[in-house]
C-alpha cells in the first residue's frame, strides 16, 4: 500500500431541513461548497467526486447541475458516483493514494422531500423477482428487523431505545432534525413502528480530504484515515442471512474497527443499529451515533458521508483519538463501508 | 509514485439492438467472463469490482451495482458504480486502475454496460422536469448546432461528416462484436440518408446498441502470470467543467484540451500524431472526429477535417482512428467509453484481430459526455512505464 | 396519488426485459404452474434461480430441479397501510421463504386472509403454500401469494331429519303454547319433574301426574358468558339454572334485567315471556328470567338443588 497519508480536514453540512424549503439541489448544495473553500482557505481542489441518485430527483443527470455549485471553471479533475458520496469520499482517498494531487472536495446532496424514497428505492431491486412486487423500502426492512430480533432473542422494546436515544442525540444537533420521543407510533410496516424510520431529509454535505503535509497545514487536528474498506454481499434477501452484516463486518476487519470510541453508522432503521453494532463489535463503552445519525437526519446520498464527517469532527474537535464513520447502500444493509479515523499523526 | 497497472484482459459482448437473449446480469457476465478468460482467472481471484453506466432510467434499476453484485462475484467484496454521464466507461476504467494504481488492489473487474432495449434512449437521456426550460430532444438534438457551429468556423465541406461515416462502418466489418455491419457502405449510401437533425444524417449517427465490455487490471505482480500479453496504461486523465455559462466554447471545449495535455504529460507525448499508434475515440457523429482531432491536439485549430478528408485517419492511414469501427458502429452508451479504452488496449496488446493495427505499441482511449463537458482519456502501450 | 405531484418519472409502456435462459426457464415453468430452482457447481438449490452461484459467482449448473410448492417463512413483515404499488389492498404480509427443496428463500407476498393486526398463527416457521394465479403469464406475480399450509380444516356438515320430541315434550311444549309451564310429579319421590319426561329418572318409574307451576323460581347458579355466541345475546350475558317455585330440579336459561355482575345464587326470578302474539310451541316464548323484588332465598335452601 501506498505510503500517503489521507485525512478528512475540514467537514461542512446543511442544517437540514425536514421538508421542502424550496431550494432546489444546487441551492442547498451551493452554501456548503462556499463554507468549506472558506473553511480550508482552497478555492480549488486536486480532485472533486460526489454523490447522487437521478431517481431522487426524477431525472437524469442530477450531477450535472451541482457542478455549477462547484466552480468548475477552468475545468477540473472530476468524478461522480451514483451512490452515497461516501463512495465518493472512497474514490477521491484512493486517489490522493497515487500522490499526484494533495486535496479532495467530496459532496453529496438529496431531497426525499420531493418523493416517496421507500417507493424509490423500489427501482433498486432485482428487476426480475422483486421490484415487479413493489416491494418498497420499509417492508424489506421490516423484514431484517424480524430476523434480527428472532435471532438474537431482542423484543421491539431494544428498537425503540434505539429511536429515543437517537432522538434525543439529534435534538443536540443543530444540523438535525428536531423530533420529539417516540410515542406510540402505529406500525408502518410490523415490527417497525414510525420512529424506527428515518425521516424525510433535505439536506447535502462536504469534506475536504488532504494528504501528509497539506492536511496538517489546513487542519490543526486532522483525522487520518487509518483504514477504510467497503463490501458488499449477495442481493437477494434469501440468499443472504438477513439477521447479520457479513459485509459489514468484513469491511469492518480490514478497516481495523477495534478501539474506537465514536461510532457514527449510516442505520437508518432502528435495527440496522443493532445489526452494526454487533458486525463491528462495537461495545457499550463505544459511543454510537452522537450527532443523532439518520434517523434524525437522512439526507440520503449525503446521509452516509455526514456519519464520515462527524466522526471526523470528534477528532477535530479533541473529544475523540479514534472514530469510525459507516456508510451503508442497497437494499438491508447489502453494502457497508467502513472508515477509521484518528488523531494521532504517524505521518 | 503511482503503482504500475496493466490491462491483462478483455471482454466484449456481441453489440446489437436487441440481446433477447440475456438478462442483464448475463449480459454484465458475458463481457466479464470473456475478460476473466483473456486474464486466465476465475472469479474467485478478483479482489474488487467497478461498473459503469450511464443513466439509470434506461433499464429502470437505479444503482444496480446492488442487484449485480453477486452476479459479478463482488459477494464479501468491494463493488462500486461510476457514473459521469457517456464519458462514464472511460471514466468508470480510470476508477478502476485507480485501485491498482493506488496500491489498494491486485485484480479488479470493472464492467461497463447498457442494455436499451430496455426503453427509449432519447427518453430516459431527456426526461424534462416541470422546471427544465430545455427543448431538445435526444443527444442529436443537442450536438447539432455544435456541429454546424465547427463546420462554419473551419470552413469544413459537408462531406466530411460522410466520410467519416463511411471508414468508420468499413472498419466495423473487421469487428466480430460490432453492431452496424453495412458490406458496401459508401457516401452514396451515407447521403441517401435523411437528414435527422441537420446537418446530421441517419447515418451520421451512431446506433442504439445492448452490450457490455469489461477488463480486468492488474498490479505488475499479478500482471506476471497472465496467459496473454498485457497492455500497461501510461498516463489518465478526467476533466469537467459546467454545461451552460457564459463564454463556453462549446466546439473545442477546454475540457478536452485539458484533459488530453494532462494524459499526454503523463505518458510523456508531446506529439500525439506522431507518438501514438493509433485512436479510439468517442465519436457519436461523424462530425466529431474533425472536432476532436482538433481538440485533442492530433492537428491545428481548423485543420481537423483536412486530416479526415486525407485519410490520415483510415485503418491505413498515418493515425487510425477508430479501426474497431467506433461508437458509429456500436453504442451502448455506458460501455461505450470502455469500449473505446479497452479497443486501445487489444491494440497494444496485439489482439485486435481483424482491425489491429500493424505494430500499434501506444494508443489513445477517449470518451465523452454530458453536453461535451465530461472527459475522460488514457494512453496505454505495449511497454511497462 | 398526492394532489401536489408536479413530475411523474415513468417510461410509457414499461421497460423491456429479456430474461435470459436461467429466469426465463424459472418464469417460464412458473407459468405452468410449476417452481423450480437451479442447482449451483456445490451442490444448493437456489430459488429464485440465478445465472450465477451468489457466493462465488461461478455459473450455476443446468438442473432444474422441482421446489416446493410448500415452503417454510424464515422471516416477515406486516403491512398494515399498503401502498399503491403493493399487490394486496388490504393488509398482508411480505415473507421469504423457503420452499422445500431450496436453499435460498424466495420473497412474496404472504396472504393470511383478511386481518387488521398480524393473526397469531403468523410466525417465522410456519409453513406456507403457493397460490397460483390462473391468468398466468411469465412473472414472479403469477404466483398470487402465499398462504398458510393446511393444518386444521373446516368441514361442513348438513343432514336432514323428522323429529319426534316425544309426548311428554309435546305436551310441555303445548303448555308452553298456551303460557303455561307444566311438570310431571312423580308417585315414588313426590318431586316435580319440568319439564317432564313421562317418567322418574331417578325412580325409574313413569309419571303422568301433571303439575301446573308458577313463572317465578330461584337462582341456583350461574355463568356470564363472556364469549360472543352469535346465537346469544351480546356478552357478557348470563345463563342460569333457575329452580322453579315448587320443582324438583332447575331450568338452564337466560338471566337479564340487571347487570351481569349483579346476578346472584339465590335470586327470585321470574319468567319474562315474549308478547303474547309471537308465542309459538317453542321454549322461545319465554326470552329469559328477571329479577324479582324478594329478598335472595339463603344457600341452605338451594344447595341441594345445584
């Protein structure tokens, strides 16, 4: 492996909103492009990547109107994933790997207020076996949930303390949404009831990656990635156990996920939490999802980069020497990414 | 500093309108076990996966990297999907020797594909949302005025686009995978054609194709044990800039020019016409070539369609461009990029068969996008760097 | 549809797929009426069938092999609001499972028939069956759902007879015709029987002195019936046995008038009959016992009688 050093130095998201404020994607996503130049002092980048999702917003290209958020001009060296910008964040680290450019902008951007995402979501599936059901988020989910809770011998109870923590968490962060304890919700899909789903979330969000010398000069604590590492599993619900995170847990491994104190995971349903915890064998001295995570903020392309960035900001901060951000795509969890950050420079 | 990467396999699919007979895993699988083959691996021996493809809408499976990814042995493995508009196979094989470049992989399988058959292209390339103000429909729509706008600049005579169309499908004929095989294409043919979106003619136009094209790449070590010579990639480059703004120039953009001084430097080229063996380039409509040889520095400003008309570009002439038969000759616009890459590197390789070009030992692969705006390019040769 | 959609996102007609030779075989055997799944390199049975081993990636073998049509739910969910895309309209359940035979569980639609709340029965486990559509037409919907396998049936039973209720009944019944309540007292223990047999179940001798009794009686003891009978009242109501002033043994019948739970052993009751023009030779001339205002008759009394 190459011997650069990559650290996220600078992290930037919207106060999200949980409905639509009228901005379209290059409006919410302008502001926070504009925050964090001004944040590293970089008016451009090495590399530029994002992330996003054309059925979002129900046509394609939705990554060409960004880069007007970007300042593109003169042009620049640029890449796009259709997937959580995490994803993104990946491709520009292992670009910053090669040594030929120092600095990275990564951004993700989406609006679930313009759509049914559960219902979106539909279009990801199997196209021969099971979108034709309509088969929707949710109900996939609620699947997972019930495996999860029969295998582990857990009630709906260990769900819910999941969503008041969460909550609660959330009401502390002024980026998230503000959403009171869970009451008692209906069903939406048994054994999820409405607070164990994520909210509906406009929102976008960026970090500047840097390597060796140039992160320590733009940041006064940068947080190296010590490890980053995603996988993915087979897709269709019944080939796989649905009650853990094999990939999850793989990604975690090569990642080196032992000893962190923060844990930021992209679980956007309550049991999701519960899966990752285990996957990652994150103990209850870890603590898990402090800005609130998804369910109280669910931009979603943006959703899994953010958990990158706040556990990023802990070790800006000084609260934490080694955090863990988790990204998750696809349909009950089949895709996990795992990146490991830390203070100290062994640079 | 840069780990040196190789190409050590390639796969295709057969390109045609319709692949009625493959789902579309099985046809991801198809290029991919063709690719694994060339290699002499097995699935089980590929550390990473990257896909490509342009825009969701036209199979209706967004993100399919979910539904596909143990149809192509990712299951426990890293799978990713690029997307940067129809430079996406160029960009998405960039992504992908990004890995081994990086030093973070051996082996990965990247695959790039479009099934159209699926829908509409010129739906799912302009689903207009209530808010769009746009009134172009389909890719020809859009580059049309370009077209006219460079012919009128450089003085170019219309046949130029003709000829373009016509060496472009004669090379096809050499192409076991191509889509448009025409025996005795000719610009009597070219011409008999309606004009579709003036100036551009029926078969000026590049086809709607279902197909895939994968390769699999390699670090040197793993490179070692390949059956077949490898190809080694000497330099990659994207570059993007917005669509509209003011003072664009939407004929030579300086995306392309950018972007091909930074692969050039890489690989060490000052004089691509020169330097380079051989081209492929990504050229939907035949007026592109004259533009693009221009933009991507092969002759001077205006003098691209000299160049055409010359035959410099021919299977036999000085600098071939497009001896598989091009993008003119089989789109499936996702892979179409990779296609384009991957031809560049069977040239190097020696394994292009019918269409190889005699001692092709470096090769340009291009790939373009979104409203000319998205570019993607690398130069491979028979030499490790 | 929300009445605010400004955009709809939908390719006219629908998109196009080819299948392939390995889902086209599955959706094509489906169509018949039949599951199969493919059997991968080592050995698992995978349905839905795939090109392809989802572990390893490698190409699946050519057999296809008869699966289910039963299978067993390793895990479920409950809708209780369905979507507009969904295939019921009412709520159901999404399931996989495991069809006998396979090695990889197939998601469908799970039809427990017509509930608010998920019934009890439904539980990871249990054993379900593929209902086929009869338009079929090479989709995974042409299996309809599933639905629960057999494992208690309903069996319906009709016959038809010509009954006697024998004289001593018919001439109960007659009394009863006439708002009368006869008994027979019987010459070896002197206790009157209601209504009568024609004989002494005890004595074992027949009867035929015929007694006239008074509507009011006691309560001996008693049920609240709180399980909904659509034959009975609305729950909770109570069934009494009621010792009829001067009988020898008690009457099963209805007690109402008051609160279930003030019904009391040793209550004075009296007959409540239907009006006069609804009398048929039924005991339903009298619709129940109510209370009457005398003070409970003590257990001594009555212990003897329960």
């Amino acid at each position: 492996m190459s011997a650069v050093n990559v650290a996220v130095v600078a992290f930037v998201q919207t106060r999200h909103s949980g409905e639509d404020t009228g901005l379209s994607e290059t409006e919410l996503l302008a502001p926070v492009i504009t925050e964090i130049k001004e944040r590293t002092g970089l008016r451009r980048f090495g590399f530029t990547c994002s992330g996003s999702n054309d059925y979002l917003a129900g046509a394609p290209f939705s990554f060409v109107a960004a880069l007007d958020a970007v300042g593109a001009w003169p042009p620049i060296s640029e890449s796009h994933v259709e997937m959580d910008a995490a994803w993104a964040l990946y491709e520009a680290w292992v670009k910053l790997l090669h040594g030929e450019v120092d600095t990275a902008l990564v951004y993700g951007f989406g609006k679930t207020s313009q759509t049914d995402y559960a219902q979106v979501a539909t279009r990801q599936l199997d196209p021969y076996y099971l979108a034709p059901l309509g088969l929707d988020a949710d109900s996939l989910a609620a699947l997972q949930a019930r495996a999860h809770l029969e295998a582990v011998g857990k009630g709906e109870d260990a769900l819910r303390a999941v969503a008041a923590r969460a909550r609660a968490a959330g009401r502390t962060n002024p980026h998230a949404l503000d959403l009171p304890d869970p009451a008692d919700d209906p069903y939406a899909v048994a054994p999820l009831r409405g607070y164990d789903l994520p909210p509906v979330t406009d929102g976008a969000a960026a970090i500047v990656l840097a390597s060796g010398d140039k992160a320590r000069e733009l940041c006064e604590r940068p947080a190296w990635i010590t490890g980053i590492d995603h996988r993915a599993e087979p897709h269709s619900p019944g080939a796989r156990d649905l009650a853990r995170s094999e990939s999850a847990r793989i990604a975690g491994e090569k990642a080196g996920a032992g000893g962190v104190e923060v844990a930021e995971l992209h679980a956007r349903y309550t049991h999701e939490e519960l899966i990752l915890r285990e996957a990652l064998g994150l103990g209850d001295e870890v603590s898990v999802n402090p800005s609130g995570g998804p369910l109280a903020a669910d931009p979603v392309m943006a959703t899994g980069l953010i958990r990158i960035g706040e556990a990023a900001a802990r070790v800006h901060d000084g609260t934490a020497t080694r955090a863990l951000g988790h990204a998750a795509s696809g349909p009950c969890l089949q895709q996990n990414l795992v990146c490991v950050l830390s203070g100290e420079d062994h640079g | 500093m840069a780990e040196p990467c190789a190409i050590i396999g390639v796969g295709q699919t057969a390109y045609r309108t319709r692949r009625p007979d493959a789902s579309m895993a099985g046809l991801l699988r198809e290029a991919a076990r063709r690719a694994l083959d060339d290699a002499g691996l097995t699935w089980k021996d590929i550390d990473a996966v990257v896909i490509g493809k342009a825009p969701d809408l036209f199979e209706g499976v967004t993100m399919p990297e979910a539904y596909l990814a143990d149809a192509l042995g990712a299951a426990g493995k890293p799978i990713m999907r690029v997307h940067t508009a129809g430079s996406v196979g160029g960009s998405t094989a960039i992504v992908a020797a990004g890995l081994v470049q990086s030093g973070v992989h051996d082996r990965v399988l990247t695959v790039a594909w479009e099934k159209q058959s699926e829908s509409n292209a010129t739906w799912a390339l302009t689903v207009n949302t209530p808010f769009t103000t746009s009134l172009v429909v389909g890719a020809g729509g859009y580059f049309a005025p370009h077209i006219r706008a460079y012919m009128r600049r450089s003085g170019a005579p219309d046949h130029i686009g003709t000829l373009v169309a016509v060496k472009d499908r004669e090379n096809a004929l050499k192409n076991q995978y191509a889509h448009l095989k025409i025996p005795g294409i000719s610009r009597e043919m070219v011409e008999s054609t309606p004009m579709l979106w003036e100036p551009i003619r029926y078969l000026e136009t590049c086809p709607s194709s279902d197909g895939a094209c994968a390769m699999v790449l390699a670090s040197s070590d793993a490179a070692r044990s390949a059956p077949n010579p490898p190809a080694w990639v000497h330099g990659t480059a994207m570059r993007s800039e917005p669509i509209f703004f003011a003072g664009r120039d939407t004929v030579n953009p300086r995306g392309g020019i950018d972007c091909a001084a930074d692969v050039y430097r890489q690989a060490g080229i000052t004089d691509p016409r020169a330097e380079l063996d051989c081209a492929e380039v990504y050229v939907p409509f035949s007026w592109y070539e004259p533009m693009w040889l221009e933009n991507l520095g092969f002759c001077g400003e205006g003098e691209g369609w000299k160049l055409t008309e010359s035959g410099a570009t021919a299977l036999d002439g000085d600098i071939p461009w497009n001896p598989s038969g091009g993008v003119l000759s089989s789109n499936p616009i996702g892979a179409s990029g990779m296609i384009r890459f991957a031809e560049a590197a069977l040239q190097v390789r020696g394994m292009a068969g019918e269409h190889q070009v005699d001692g092709a030992r470096r090769a340009l692969g291009h790939a373009y996008g979104g409203g000319a705006q998205f570019f993607a390019m690398w130069i491979v040769g028979s030499d490790r760097p | 549809m929300r009445s605010d959609v400004n955009h709809v996102l939908e390719f006219p007609g629908g998109y196009t797929r080819s299948v392939g030779p390995v889902i086209g075989r599955f959706l094509s055997e489906l169509r018949d009426g039949r599951l199969v799944g493919v059997r991968t390199a080592g050995g698992r049975v995978l349905v839905p069938p795939a090109e392809y081993d989802p572990d390893t990636g490698e190409d699946v073998t050519d057999e296809f092999v008869p699966v289910g049509p039963a299978g067993t739910v390793t895990t479920w969910s409950w809708v209780a609001d369905p979507r507009p895309t969904h295939p019921l309209d009412r709520p159901f359940a999404w399931a996989l499972i495991r069809l006998d035979g396979a090695d990889t569980a197939l998601l469908h639609v799970l039809d427990v028939g017509d509930h608010a709340e998920p019934p009890r029965f439904l539980k990871t486990g249990m054993r379900v069956r593929a209902k086929f559509r009869d338009d079929r037409v090479g989709g995974i919907r042409d299996i309809e759902c599933f639905r629960p396998e057999v494992t208690s049936i309903t069996d319906p039973s009709r016959l038809e007879y010509r009954l006697q209720g024998g004289r001593a009944l018919d001439r109960f019944l007659s009394g009863i015709a006439e708002g009368r309540i006869i008994g027979h007292r019987c010459d070896v223990c002197g206790q009157v029987i209601v209504p009568m047999k024609g004989l002494c179940p005890r004595d074992g001798v027949p009867t035929s002195e015929e007694v006239e009794l008074p509507h009011t009686g006691t309560v001996t003891t008693f049920a609240v019936n709180n399980l909904p009978d659509p034959r009975a009242p609305e729950v909770p109501f109570v069934s009494a046995y009621v010792l009829l002033d001067g009988a020898g043994l008690t009457m099963l019948a209805l007690v109402a008038g008051l609160p279930a739970d003030q019904v009391r052993m040793g209550m004075r009751v009296r007959a409540a009959w239907r009006p006069r023009e609804e009398w048929t030779k039924s005991m339903s001339n009298i619709k129940w016992f109510e209370p009457i205002d005398e003070p409970d008759v003590p257990f001594d009394e009555i212990k003897d009688y329960l």
